[in-house]
C-alpha cells in the first residue's frame, strides 16, 4: 500500500513515523468502501444493492473519505513497521500530528508519533567507589532478641487488686468525651477498651494520664492538642475525656532457661541452643543488610553514570500497576471503599500517584540498566544454581527444598528465580571491582531503620 516511509527517533524515547500512500492505492481502498456501502445501503427510491455510486457520494461521500482515511492510517502504520526495530510499546498508541485531510486520486502523506523502548547506555560499573558502615552482632543484640522471644511467650495475668497502673500495663478502661457542662457528648462512649500504656493505641492518647490509677478509679482528663496533631479532628483543640480504670494487667515473662528454648521450637533442647541460632540469624541478616547497602550505593552510581531516557507511557503503566497492588492491599481491590477513604484524608489517587512518580522512574531506570548489563555479560542461571537457590531458602525458612520447588512452580515463578540469581551474578562482578570505603560504625538496628 505504501509508497514510502521514514522513520526517525526523538527525544524522550519516542519516534516518528511518516508515510506516504499513492494516489492509486487511496483511491483503491476508496473504491472497496464504496462497494461495501452499495450493498448494504438503504435510500428511499432503490433496492438494497441497487444505488448509483453518485447518489452514494452525494449522501455519503465525505464519511466514506474519513472512514477510507482511517483505514489508510491503521493500514499504512502496520505495513510501515513490519520487521521495524522502533516500533511503539505495547501501552503507547501511535498519536495521529496535526490534521491530515485525504483526497481522492492524490498522494496521501502523513505522520504519527509513538513511544518506542529507551535506547540504554549504562556507564563503566568497573572500579566504581561506594561507602559502607561499619557493624557487627553484639551480646546486645543477642539479648534483645531474647527479650522479643520472651515478650511473644509472655502471659498475661491480673495485677494486685492495689496495683496502680505502670507503662506496659494491658488495662482495660471506658472512656467517653464531655461537654463543657459535663454531659456525656452522644455517640463518644467507649467500654471495655483494652490497649498496652505506653504504645498510643486509644484515639485520645491519654496513656499518660492513666498511670498511677488503680482499678475503679475515675479521673476526668482536660487535653490540648497541638495544632500539627496527627488526627486531625483532635488538631488544635481542648477536649475532656472521663476514664475508668476497670481491669489493670500485666505480661508475666518466662523465665530465661533450656524450657523456654523447648517452648520455641523442638529443634532446641537448651537456651544455649537457642542463643546459638539467634547468633546464626543475627548474623545472616547482618550479612544480608550489607549486601543490600553494597548493592544500592552501586545502583545509585550507576543511575549517575548511565543514560535513559524513558517515555512517559512507560513510567504511566508502572504507575497504574503500583496503584492497582495498592487499592488491592489496602481494600481488597474496592475502588469505591478507595474513594472514601481517600476523601477521609483529604488525599486524591492522583497526588498519591504524583508522589510515587520519582520513585517509579528510578525503579524503571534501575531495571533497564541491571538488564543491559546482565545481557552484555551473558550471565546464566544453571541449574546448579537453581539448587543452591532452593536449598538456601530451603535452610532460612521451614520448608524442604521440594516445598520451595513446589512453591516456585505454584507461582509461575521460575523465570524470576533465574533474573534474579543473573542479576546476583552480575552484582557479584561489579562489587569484585568496586572500591568500597569503611564508613562510620553503626548499631546493628541503626542499619535497618532505613529500610524500615
């Protein structure tokens, strides 16, 4: 159909494809839209299939040349970019330029634009410089892991009845709001409210207020409110609130000894047992912290020393899947429960998005430089690797290696095992390169808060 073409790339990883269709072949698809509508036609004075081609023009012909223009556009840019390298994305449709008019028995030029994939130069990965923190696993850390086992095996008993209420308590209390006169405000009245002194979670945050009462006291409080509050209805406001301490509690821990270890799991028979595969855990994630500080400080040099330039229809998509996970998460994917909530919080879906947009570019851009690069090295993931894969998870979970098999293949999941273990590789190489520099001794849970 086409006489010609050309096809040129532009900025911002786009293209633009102009194409040319002769005369002849214009007016050929004209006249095969012409003998569809004589036989389908309907006009008052002739049979079905039997309308003169001018009467045709005459009622018709300007939706005819439209209709021939349109499939002339969708026939052309198909035979254009058959066997083509730029061709557009699979979420970017080809944009008609200006407004190209059609005429019978004339050449018929025209352009369109589409986003294509982003042509990726990475920059030299060799020898490049990164900062890491010092750290390491201290008794500690060791003991504040125990601490965490005993306050999940913790019991929960009654205190003494003459007890007054301490941070860490499980009480249990009715609240409700006042007016200035002292009438209970309809529709604020809480009972049996049980929450643990000291974590904030009551809308009133009076955990404060209630320690020292004992059980059956009553206490009506008066609280300001700053005006940067975190629940906005409370923002910069007086409210009084009465409370009564009904039931006051308190976690009994266990005691640190070989039962407890045997409470946690049967593999263990002494609390030096259980030290030792905290000790193991603790330093696995040590080690695994580091690496992802390592991989992330070469990640970033690489984005300063690559070029990408993405379309936009590309970051647009990811986006879109971002925030469909996000309404699933959060409400099961209720677009409508969305809504309110978003209205709640005076939030829209798209300044959420706007918010994620610098995120999402990075991701983007990371992806594509790991790929070229993993591709330019003609990293493979063996099947030798494969295993050793499973059998590590294997060892960091509860499953045996034919559960993370089976897992794996539950989830359709083989071919991300493989990116991932090539990109490992890849990152295995770069980092035997890199210069990496001590940084500043951090705490071992200090090396976590970022991640958190």
């Amino acid at each position: 159909m086409i006489a010609s073409k050309k096809i040129e790339r532009l900025p911002d990883s786009a293209a633009r494809l102009t194409v040319t269709v002769g005369a002849r072949e214009g007016r050929a698809e004209y006249d095969a839209l012409l003998a569809e509508y004589a036989k389908k036609a309907r006009i008052d004075g002739f049979r079905k299939g039997k309308v003169p081609v001018n009467v045709l023009e005459r009622k018709f012909g300007e939706e005819m040349r439209v209709e021939a223009m349109g499939r002339i556009l969708e026939k052309g840019v198909e035979e254009a970019l058959k066997d083509e390298a730029l061709v557009p994305l699979a979420y970017s449709s080809p944009a008609l330029e200006g407004e190209p008019r059609f005429e019978l028995d004339q050449d018929f030029t025209y352009s369109v634009t589409y986003d294509v994939f982003p042509e990726v130069k990475p920059g030299d990965w060799k020898g490049i410089e990164i900062e890491i923190p010092q750290a390491a696993v201290t008794k500690a850390d060791e003991d504040r892991e125990l601490q965490e086992i005993r306050e999940r095996n913790a019991v929960v008993v009654d205190k003494d009845s003459t007890a007054a209420v301490a941070k860490g308590d499980i009480i249990t209390v009715d609240y409700r709001e006042l007016a200035q006169d002292g009438s209970v405000l309809p529709g604020t009245e809480r009972q049996d409210f049980v929450f643990e002194v000291g974590t904030g979670y009551n809308l009133f945050k009076f955990d404060d207020d209630v320690i020292g009462m004992k059980k059956g006291d009553e206490k009506t409080l008066e609280k300001t409110y700053p005006a940067d509050f975190e629940n906005k209805d409370l923002a910069g406001t007086t409210r009084k609130i009465s409370v009564t301490v009904k039931q006051i509690k308190v976690k009994k821990l266990p005691d640190l000894d070989d039962e407890l270890a045997q409470d946690v799991s049967e593999k263990f028979k002494t609390l030096d047992d259980l030290k030792a595969d905290i000790r193991r855990n603790l330093e696995r994630r040590l080690e695994t912290r580091l690496r992802q500080l390592k991989e992330k400080a070469v990640v970033d040099a690489l984005l300063e020393r690559s070029e990408v330039e993405l379309p936009k229809s590309m970051v647009d998509a990811e986006l879109a899947m971002r925030w469909r996970n996000f309404v699933q998460q959060t409400t099961g994917g209720d677009e409508n429960q969305m809504a309110r909530l978003l209205s709640m919080t005076g939030r829209t879906a798209q300044s959420i998005i706007d918010e994620w947009r610098p995120s999402a570019e990075k991701a983007i851009r990371t992806r594509l430089i790991l790929e070229k690069l993993t591709e330019e090295g003609k990293y493979e993931a063996t099947e030798e690797d494969q295993e050793r894969e499973y059998a590590k998870m294997a060892e960091e979970s509860s499953l045996s290696v034919d559960e993370v098999k089976a897992e794996y293949k539950k989830h359709d999941a083989l071919e991300y095992l493989k990116d991932r273990i090539r990109e490992d590789k890849l990152m295995d190489a770069i980092l035997a390169e890199a210069k990496v520099k001590k940084g500043k001794k951090t705490a071992f849970v200090d090396l976590f808060k970022e991640s958190e």
